[in-house]
C-alpha cells in the first residue's frame, strides 16, 4: 500500500510538472524604471503560444520584487511570487476560457536595484553605483526572447557595461547589452533568446551622476583667471586714443 501510494504522487507530480510547463514563452521582457532613491517600479510583458487554463511557471530574475499585481490579461488571470534558495519564479494561473494567444502585463516593485556602493577616486567625484541583473531559464520550455530594459533615473548615466554574457556569436550583429533612450530617459537593454533550459544571461553596469562636480568648475576659473593675468598683455587691446593725441601733438 505504502508503495502505491508513492507511486500515485509521483505520477500527481510528474502530471502537475508537465502541466506547468507546457505554455510556450514566446517573448518575455522586463522592464525596470528606477528611482532616485534606489528603488524601482517594474513591469513584466509575457506572450504566450500554446496556453490552456491552469498554472504555469516562470523564472523571474529578481530576487527581492515585491506587491507582484496582474496589470492586463484574461479576466481572472492570477499571479503569486514562488521563491526558493535561488531564482525566484512566478506561477501564473490562466482562467477558464482563456485564448491559445495570450499577452499578459504585470507589475511589482524593487525596494533596491543597486549591489553596493563603490567610492571614487577624486575629491568631489561622483560616488558609482552598481547594478547586477542575472536571469536563468529553469522551466523545461524554451523562452523564444528574454528582454530586460533599465531606465536610470534624472541625472544618472551609465559610464561602463562591466559585464555582458553570453558574448554574442557570429550570427549577432548587435552587442549583447545596448545604451540608448527610453522616454527620454538614459536606459540599457539585455537582450537573448532563444534561451533553453539552464541558459543564462547577465548585465552589469556602473551609473554615475551627470551632474558636473563644483571642484572641476573652480578649477576650470582659476585657470582661466591665471591665464588672464600672466598674458594680460595679449589680451587686453592697445591705447589708441593714447597714441593719436601723441601724434597730433608732434
């Protein structure tokens, strides 16, 4: 009896794992607009092939997301965080009803996006700041595109891209994470797909202030200021008038 019973859960099991991972990925894209503070809001876009009513999984390459809502979907879509000692997943259960096709939006938020805090050499340089995203596909199915997108807040740049894995292969023409702008807002994306089960990627950056330090600016004047005064004499335009009263006396 004990044996049968045993093999009922593994057969429940192995029923419940296949089922979680039948959905097709297609496309998964995070993007996280961060604050000035150091937190930040995100929101996760998921198409989805071959979906059916029930629970799935997947990966979810933030450790620490919290308030994870169902922002757009079938009505009575529902999504839980599912943490574990690594990588986080979400589960996402489908309603009755719900399309073979389906796009989801969800939202949640990050009280901090930053690993640490790295000083400056300098006085008055910028202190930098360094941001890691790691993502691992667990799930059995392939993720045909993962996308993560960083929008840095007013006055922040990105000054280095410490680490951009895997590097890409010769059929790529476009480097493995790009800098540009999203809604008028400096931004960096990593993007890599197809991903199989166990490919992982990473983006690491280091953000600094746009803002010019004063030092530099005081600098900048004394400098100036010393010009002035040792070349005064080719800077400053000769006494005409001293020299026409001089001829008009002669």
């Amino acid at each position: 009896m004990m044996r049968r019973a045993l093999f009922v859960a593994f057969l429940a099991l192995l029923a419940c794992s296949t089922l979680l991972s039948a959905v097709d990925v297609k496309e998964y894209t995070v993007r996280l607009r961060i604050q000035p503070d150091g937190s930040a809001k995100g929101q996760i876009q998921l198409r989805l092939l071959d979906a059916a009513p029930g629970p799935f999984e997947v990966p979810f390459g933030i450790a620490n997301a919290l308030e994870l809502k169902v922002a757009d979907g079938p009505r009575g879509t529902e999504a839980v965080l599912v943490p574990t000692d690594g990588q986080p997943r979400i589960r996402i259960t489908l309603p009755e009803g719900a399309p073979t096709e389906v796009s989801l939006s969800l939202y949640f938020a990050e009280a901090q996006v930053y690993s640490k805090l790295k000083t400056s050499k300098g006085k008055g340089a910028s202190p930098v700041r360094l941001l890691r995203h790691t993502f691992v596909n667990t799930r059995e199915g392939v993720i045909g595109e993962y996308r993560f997108e960083v929008l840095l807040p007013e006055g922040t740049m990105a000054q280095a891209i410490r680490e951009q894995l895997p590097k890409p292969s010769k059929q790529e023409f476009e480097p493995r994470v790009r800098l540009g702008r999203i809604e008028g807002l400096q931004s960096a994306t990593l993007r890599y797909g197809p991903m199989r089960q166990g490919d992982d990627t990473t983006m690491s950056l280091e953000m600094t202030s746009t803002r010019r330090s004063w030092g530099w600016l005081l600098v900048g004047c004394a400098l100036a200021l010393l010009y002035l005064v040792r070349f005064r004499d080719l800077v400053v335009p000769p006494n005409t008038d001293a020299g026409a009263t001089h001829s008009s006396q002669s």
